[in-house]
C-alpha cells in the first residue's frame, strides 16, 4: 500500500502542511519537528510526489553542469556532481556544449528559456562563449563558474591556485637541478592552462632561467597530446632534462614516450604533473603531481548554486583553493 503525506502527518501528528514544508526543505519549521517528521519519513518509507511538487513551485529541480569535452577531469568532475546533486535532492542534467555548432546553442537555449533547468554551472571554455553569456544575462539565470578564462564581478566562481601549483612544482624541478625544463602547454583558451604557464615562467625568472620557447610545446590535455609532445621535446638536438606536462593525461602520454625512446624516468628525464585524478599513481613510476582539489572545487560550487536557486544569499563570490605537491617516483636530481 502506498504511503502518503496523510499517512506521515497523522504518525507524526502535525499538519500535512507542515510535512509539505519539511519535504520541500521549507522555513518555519521547529527543529525538533523538522527531525521528528524526517524520521517518520524515513520509518514509514514515504516517497514525494516530485512531479506535483514541481509543478506548484514551478521549478524544475535540475541543475544542468555545462562541459565541452570528454576526460580525466570532466570524468572526475561528473563523478562527484552526481553524488552532490542526489544528496541535495536535485537531478543533474551533464550537458556538452560546443558553440561552433547550432544544434547545441538551439539545445542549450531550449534549456534556459524555457526553465527546463534552475541553475548552471559552466566550466571552460564554456564560459568565454559570447552567445551563452548574453543567453545567461538575459534569462537572470543562476549560474557559477568553475575556473572562469574571464571573471566577472557578478558571477560566483570556483578555482584552485593554478599560478601557484605551477611556481611551486617549478621551483622543486629547480631544487633538484633542472634548468632546462620542458613545458606540456595545454589549450591557450583555458584559463587553468594559462594560469600554470604564467607560474612556471615566474620561478624560472625568479630563478634568473630563461623561458625558452622551443621548450613550451603546444599540445592537447590528452594521452595522444603529450605522447607527441615528448616526442618533439626529445628530438631538440639540447633537449630538458625534465618535462612539465599541464594534466595527467598529457604525462602518461609522454612517459609512454619516453619509454618508447628508451629514456629513463626519472634516471634520465623527470617527468612531473598537474591533476592527480586517479591514474596517476597506477602508472609506473608514479607520477609526482600538483593536487588539483576537483571534490573541493565541485561540492563548492554546487552548494553554491544551489544557494542562489533557493533565494539565498551565496556564502562567497569568490572561492580559490590551495594545491599541494604529491612526491611519487618519476623526479630525480639530475645527473
């Protein structure tokens, strides 16, 4: 037999109203009545009727997390998305966007318009598309950033301290000796890769190194990328003596490289990251790995949605979390 609201009012002996406001996560409740009709719908195994919900607050309770490619990071950031968003009572629409195309504006702009979604979180380059921005202003959606390319004032947004990851893992690289340092670069339109740039050329200069711009090698965030950017790297007749790439993925790809060219890691070569997603400590040797706090920067910026969906006040505007270095066996000082 079907348990209803009735049934969970007359247990808990309250109002149905006042069940109504403790499911739809209203104000004006008691906490001691708040957990007392929690635990009855909890005993009883009571179930809301979402669709009628949905349709007298005239939300949709979905949250739609924008991406535009596929990887270790858009997996990871899925991964924790979906356990956020069911513990927080929402569906999570992941939705791929590629602004070159019309069939995914056309997609996209259904979504907004017609209130399909109550809130997006962009991620980049996402965020840098023109026509997405005016469609967002327009509609008063809320919205967050996940590490913008460009901030605004008004937006809420979530990022780590790339610049500082990167002078950092730089520095250590200096530490053991390695002046002569390859660069993985990543995608330019990327505001994390740029960020990382800016930091390793700030230690070398700080460190009175020059940035040598045959040593900084345009490539993909991907296996493939950094398989033929190593490539590349260690055919310069002065080749480095390490090798910076800006994502794991990138990193395995050169390893996988450099052991096809019969280059040591970290004998002859060290070979250090950005990411730490997972793989990086399953591959052999290890790689050492600036922490990229991807459940951080996730639960962040979903909570902070879902703040601004509720009518509340977000907690920050701004959130930037620190990066740790994680030493893992592919650094060594050079011979």
């Amino acid at each position: 037999m079907t348990v209803t609201i009735r049934d969970v009012a007359k247990k808990a002996g309250c109002s149905i109203k006042t069940v109504s406001r403790v499911v739809n996560q209203e104000l004006h409740v008691k906490p001691e009545l708040r957990k007392l009709v929690l635990s009855v719908i909890d005993e009883l195994g009571y179930v809301p009727n979402i669709s009628a919900r949905r349709l007298v607050q005239k939300r949709s309770y979905t949250i739609c997390i924008m991406l535009h490619a596929s990887g270790t990071f858009q997996s990871s950031l899925i991964s924790k998305v979906l356990d956020l968003g069911y513990e927080g009572n929402y569906d999570i629409l992941i939705q791929t966007y590629y602004p070159s195309f019309s069939t995914s504006r056309n997609k996209i702009a259904a979504l907004i318009n017609e209130r399909r979604i109550d809130g997006l979180v962009t991620t980049q380059p996402c965020d840098s598309d023109p026509f997405l921005n005016e469609l967002i202003k327009n509609s008063k959606l809320p919205h967050v950033h996940i590490a913008p390319l460009n901030p605004t004032g008004g937006t809420p947004y979530v990022s780590a301290e790339d610049y500082t990851g990167a002078y950092q893992m730089t520095e250590r690289l200096i530490e053991l000796g390695h002046y002569r340092i390859g660069l993985l670069m990543g995608l330019r339109n990327h505001r994390t890769s740029l960020d990382r740039l800016y930091g390793f050329r700030a230690a070398m200069e700080h460190h009175n190194l020059p940035f040598n711009e045959q040593l900084a090698v345009d490539s993909e965030d991907n296996f493939p990328g950094g398989y033929t950017a190593a490539r590349i790297l260690m055919g310069l007749s002065h080749a480095p003596s390490a090798i910076f790439a800006l994502s794991d993925e990138a990193a395995a790809g050169a390893l996988y490289a450099l052991n096809e060219l019969g280059i040591g890691v970290p004998a002859q070569v060290s070979l250090v990251s950005f990411g730490d997603m997972g793989f990086s400590h399953q591959i052999w040797p290890g790689i050492t790995t600036v922490k990229y706090p991807i459940e951080k920067i996730v639960e962040q910026s979903v909570n902070m949605l879902i703040d601004l969906v509720e009518g509340r006040q977000a907690s920050a505007k701004q959130v930037i979390f620190p990066m740790t270095i994680v030493e893992r066996g592919s650094t060594a000082p050079k011979n």
